[in-house]
C-alpha cells in the first residue's frame, strides 16, 4: 500500500516537506528551511528515505538539501532546480514537461507558473498523487501547465481563502507607485518575480524606467534561453541590455526579504543618507520574514501582495480539474477553515498520512 503524509508545510509558511511510501520506496518530496530564520529542516524528515524530490529553488523547499547530500540521497530536481543545490549532489534530472518511470512508478510533471525550473509532481499511484509544490496560473512571465486527474491531492494555499485575483494586485501595485516620488525598490526572488514585476513595470513605464541587479539579469537571461517562460516574455530583453550603472526609478534586486545582496544595500545606504522615506521606497510584494517586516514599518516602507501563488477561486478550479476526492491545504496558516470551506467537493486532511 502506498501512502503520503504531510511532515511539514502544514498550519504555516514553514518548510515544505511531504512523505512518499510507495510500498517499496520512501520518498521525501521537496526539504525546505524557512522562510523565517528559525523555520528549520529536520534531519528526521530523512529516516528511511531512498531519495528527495524538489519541486523548485525556493529556500523553503531546497534549504535542506544539503542534509540530503550528507546523507548521501539521490536528489531529483530539473536541470535548473539543480542548480542551487550543493556541488556534491546526487542529482537525477528531471523534465520539466514530461514523464519518467522510477522503480515502477510513472511521475509526470509539468512547469508551474511559478519559478524558473519549477515543477509540480504527479505520481501514478493508487488514483493518482498531484503535489503542487508553489504553483499560480496568473503569470505573465512563467508557463503553466495543466496536471491529469489525482484522487489526492496536496496543493499550495498560500493565501489562504483570499479570493483576489492578480488584475486586482496590479492596479494596487499601480496606484501606490503613483502615489510615492523618488525610486522604488522592488527585492526580490530573481528566480521567481523578478521577471514578473519587470515585465509589467517596462510595459507601463519603459524599459529605460527600470533596472535590474546582476543576479535578477542573469535569472531572467538564463529563463528566456530555457524555454520555461510564458508567450510574450521575450519583450523583456531590452531590460538585459541596460548597464548597472544606468539611471532607473524603479530597482529589481535580490534578496526578497532586502536581508542581503543589492536590495539590503540600497535600504543601508538610503537610511544613512536620509533618503528613505523622501524620494526613495521599498515596496515589498512577496511574504516577508521579520527582517523585512521591520522596514516596512519604517517610513519609506511598503507592502502590495503580487499574486505568485493561487488565490481561492484558483484552489478550487484546481482541485475540481483535477478530480480530487481527497487534499491537504498546505503553507497557509489555519488549514483548519478549510474544512468548513464549502467552495470544495473534496475532503480536507492535515497531518494524517492518507492511502493512495
């Protein structure tokens, strides 16, 4: 018998960590750390386990690679993904769009909205295992593709029962920067919405309005020569072309939290030099760790949520697409609402491990 047990992910934005029994195999999918500082992997999440799978890059479902390393694991991830795990790693490519057969088992996966190289799963056991990992279908910068049917299902719940969509989170967006003077800093992952608010900033304001730090340029160069973006995110080369010395109003730096890289140095310097808060911002769009909450209380800080993962009405369509008789509402705080949801055809488990 099969069965998926949900270790961690659950009641937070915590680290992501689910467990696979197939009958014959046990399986960590993703082994994440954070998003806050004392939001720690486990070493235990490992006992027993054959192999890791990563859905993406994301510190919250990689950040604990490197225990899966010592341990000596196969690490399954895409070509992309693999890419920030230890130069060590065991890795095993997966398709970004495609199927393998492991150990008897087929696993689909497909690109998911979400960030460069990311993927959900799809495990063909018993009717069926559709683990989202982080997942939007709003995206213009990255493709999304549609999963088969699973009777179980564990997806992202980020947002909880928010209903916004993104066309609501861009006018937002575009009201508060009418309302602020000065330069705006946007941090970011440059993996994930990097090449998003770049996109929609260069259509508004003009590719000259807009730089990006050398870790965003070389995230979205490496995006567009892979393939893994949406139609029409091609338009944003010009932007790969601007100097790091060039004028902007509006910056893209790592990191998401401004705790370190460019984005920490331009609130360092702006605070010592008085301009935070007069003609220079910080607009954070993403969750945000305590660090990052502590200049959004200062003068000069902000907040606009950017949708990176699915509202309710997405949550819904999904688990109804995918024909889903069972599913875990994972990385939200109060999973629990979701068991009064009555938006849902499909009964809610949280930590319980549930046969396939």
């Amino acid at each position: 018998m099969s069965t998926i047990t949900v270790l961690s992910g659950i009641g937070d934005k915590g680290p992501a960590a689910m467990r696979l029994d197939t009958g014959r195999r046990r399986w960590l999918l993703d082994c994440g750390f954070g998003p806050e500082a004392n939001a720690n992997f486990d070493p235990a999440w490992l006992e027993g386990a054959d192999a890791v799978f990563v859905t993406h890059d994301h510190i919250d479902h990689i950040g604990g690679a490197a225990y899966a390393v010592e341990a000596g694991l196969p690490i399954y991830a895409t070509r992309r993904t693999a890419q920030a795990l230890p130069p060590s790693a065991r890795v095993q490519e997966l398709p970004e769009q495609g199927e393998i057969l492991l150990d008897g088992v087929r696993l689909t996966t497909g690109r998911n909205g979400h960030a460069l190289g990311g993927v959900w799963f799809h495990f063909d056991l018993g009717g069926g295992l559709f683990y989202s990992g982080d997942w939007s279908e709003e995206s213009a910068w990255f493709a999304f593709d549609a999963p088969p049917p699973a009777e179980t299902a564990i997806i992202d719940c980020s947002y909880h029962l928010n209903p916004v969509p993104q066309a609501q989170r861009l006018a937002d967006l575009d009201a508060l920067i009418d309302r602020l003077e000065g330069q705006i800093l946007l941090p970011v992952p440059p993996s994930g919405r990097a090449g998003e608010l770049a996109l929609h900033l260069m259509r508004r304001f003009g590719p000259e309005a807009v730089l990006l730090d050398p870790e965003c340029a070389a995230a979205l160069r490496a995006a567009l020569a892979s393939g893994g973006v949406a139609p029409g995110a091609q338009e944003i080369a010009p932007l790969l072309e601007r100097g790091p010395l060039d004028a902007a109003r509006f910056l893209i730096c790592d990191t998401p939290n401004a705790d370190g890289g460019a984005a920490w140095a331009y609130v360092r310097a702006w605070r010592e030099s008085g301009r935070l808060g007069r003609d220079a911002h910080v607009i954070f769009t993403g969750h945000m760790t305590a660090h990052a909450r502590g200049i959004e209380a200062v003068e000069g800080g902000h907040f606009c949520r950017w949708n990176v993962h699915p509202p309710l009405p997405d949550q819904i369509a999904m688990i109804r697409r995918l024909g889903a008789k069972r599913f875990a509402p994972a990385f939200c705080t109060l999973p629990e609402d979701y068991l009064v949801e009555p938006g849902f055809d499909a009964q809610v488990f949280l930590h319980e491990t549930v046969a396939l």
